[in-house]
C-alpha cells in the first residue's frame, strides 16, 4: 500500500497538478493539505473520476486538510484536535481507511518568532502531541502524515545556519518533534535513509529548487505496530519542477502487507 502526503499549496489552483500526479503515480491514500478553499469549494468530481473517495476540512483562503482513497471507504474518526487551541483553523482531519488509521495534519508555520503566530504553534504542536499518545497506546496501525513545517535536524534543511532564528527550526519546535518521536513513532523517511540528503520543500524565490536549497518538512510517521511493516519511502520531487507546482513535493511511503 502506497500512502503519500502532498501540500498542494491552493487545491483548486493546483488542480491540474495533482490530478497529473495522481494518474502518473496512483497512491492508495493520500493526505492533502493547504487545499485554501472553503468546504463547499473542494473539487471533489474529478477527483473522483480518477477513483478516488475524498475527505475534506475546508476553509476559506487558508489551511484545509482531506483525505482521499482509492482503496476502500474513508471512516472519519475526527475532525480537529481535541481542546484545538483555534478550532476554526481546518488543519487536523482523520480516519480509518483500509485497516488502517491515517491523521493528516497541517501543522502551524508560526513566523514570525517571537508572537502570536509562534505561540500558537507550540500550543498547536502540544495538542498534537497529547492526542498522538493516545493513537499510539490504542494499539492501533497508525500513520500521521503532512505538513509539519519543522525541520527535525541539520540534515533536513539547506545551510542550517541560516534558520536558526526561524519558527520551523527553532529549538522549542525541534524539541516538540522530538518529544512527539519519543512516544514511539518512526521518521519513516529517515529511518530508511538515515544519512541522505531529502527535501520536501523548495521555496519560489531565489532558484531555490533549481539550486536544491531545501527544506524537509512534509513527514510521515508510523505507530510501532505499523512500523515492520514499512517497505520502501521516497519523495517525488519531479512534481516540484511542473509548472504550475507547488512548492512542495509529494511524500510517500509503501508498507508490505499485514
């Protein structure tokens, strides 16, 4: 089973993109977000005439999560984070989808640092950390996959030294990631590719993918009962270079069967 992540940047914009991605690449699940349309805006009709069944949390010009399948009915289990310290941002949507329970988040940005926007993502961030607890001691297969806007270590950013003042790779946030991995998820990434070079992220400005200046923020973690079952993880940055792209590229990986 192939599950991918993929900030589209804008869903209805980027359309064409990611229905060029979804044809060429056929993932079994994927968790969208940035789709920055309201609920009643999601395109869910040629989404699904490529055979995909689509889950959505919508607003309006900003956020927005969903889920689409095409290997079985999407079961939600929960919209938002429990006690969201702003429930009227749409960054959290999950479900049950083929024997397994998929979250995907849009994690906050929270520049600039320091404010209001920085400490909304650590409140943010310890909400996510509270539930996710909770989905690993369920026992559960369990994957939680999006943007996470964090750079976890050094090796997941172009010139780290010149991050150091930035909300995705502050100290706290770092912190908070690694908090998160304690509980016992797996970087399905990096624990397959433990010492490669891996972005997900290539800014608009500065040639930044040409120049591959980029950063890994797009993850997906696996609960420990999911973890053997990883078989392979890559990042489809092909995509990246599309015109018309956003500046993230899709991230996956592919689990064996149960």
């Amino acid at each position: 089973m192939k599950i991918a992540t993929y900030n589209v940047n804008g869903v209805n914009g980027r359309l064409p993109v990611l229905l060029r991605w979804l044809e060429q690449e056929a993932p079994d699940i994927v968790c969208l977000q940035e789709l920055k349309a309201p609920q009643e805006k999601f395109p869910e009709a040629p989404i699904r005439d490529l055979g995909y069944d689509a889950l959505w949390h919508g607003q309006k010009s900003w956020n927005g999560v969903a889920l689409l399948s095409r290997v079985g009915e999407i079961h939600e289990t929960r919209r938002g984070l429990p006690d969201d310290p702003d429930p009227a941002q749409s960054r959290y949507i999950e479900a049950a989808v083929n024997g397994i329970l998929v979250g995907g988040l849009y994690l906050p940005n929270g520049n600039p640092r320091p404010g209001p926007k920085f400490d909304y993502k650590l409140a943010w961030f310890e909400r996510l950390i509270a539930h996710a607890v909770t989905l690993v001691e369920s026992g559960l297969p369990v994957v939680l996959a999006g943007d996470f806007n964090v750079m976890p270590t050094e090796k997941d950013v172009y010139k780290p030294e010149r991050w150091l003042d930035d909300a995705l790779f502050a100290p706290e946030v770092r912190a908070l990631h690694a908090r998160l991995l304690a509980q016992g998820w797996t970087d399905s990434l990096r624990s397959l590719h433990p010492d490669a070079t891996i972005y997900t992220f290539w800014d608009y400005f500065r040639n930044a993918f040409a120049r591959d200046a980029g950063l890994r923020i797009d993850h997906l973690l696996l609960s420990p009962v999911l973890a053997d079952r990883l078989a392979d993880a890559g990042v489809d940055r092909q995509v990246r270079g599309w015109e018309k792209s956003s500046d993230h590229a899709p991230t996956w990986i592919c689990l064996r069967d149960a």
